[in-house]
C-alpha cells in the first residue's frame, strides 16, 4: 500500500522538473486477486498490487508520454524529464488543443 501523503509530495516535487508547455501526471493503482478450484478445495490463490505512473508531457503541441512503476521521487523526475525530451523529438499533432483544465 502506498503512502497518500508521501506519494503527493514526490508527484508535485517531480512536475517542478518538467520543461514543456504542459505536463499530466496520472497514478494508477490496481489490485489483482485469482483463487482457483479443484475438487471442491482451493490449490491457487495469488495476489497483486500495482501502482504505475502515466506522464504525459506537450510542447508546441508535440506530445511525450513515459511511464514507471518506481514511485520513488527520483524515478518520477527521471520519468518527466524523459517526457519532456520525448515531446521535442515527436512532430506536432495540428488536431490536439491542449490539456483539460481543472
């Protein structure tokens, strides 16, 4: 389980590193669970938890997306400026506008 607090503090500290015109960071956390039956008794239980980080990042209408599953505040850093530097290198999408506002 992740910690609310901490995990807020990395994120804002990690969108102070972006360059672009704009940036969206987007926390996913799922939980998996799978029991399997066999006559009548249980023989596989698992269980997962995942939390993943979605960074999209637009300059001049160029868009750069990365992702990491380290939530620590240096991977979301790396994770945002490796964004921004994808969006410089991707051709401008004439169709996008921009990022939903609050």
């Amino acid at each position: 389980m992740i910690e609310k607090d901490q995990t807020l503090s990395s994120l804002k500290a990690a969108m102070k590193a972006f360059t672009a015109d704009q940036i969206e960071l987007c926390l996913i956390g799922e939980d998996l669970s799978l029991t399997r039956f066999a006559e009548s008794q249980i023989h596989q239980n698992m269980y997962r938890a995942d939390t993943t980080v979605y960074v999209r990042a637009i300059k001049d209408k160029k868009i750069g997306i990365t992702s990491t599953g380290d939530l620590s505040a240096e991977s979301l850093k790396r994770a945002v400026v490796d964004a921004c530097t994808i969006a410089a290198l991707m051709p401008a999408d004439a169709d996008f506008d921009s990022l939903p506002t609050p």
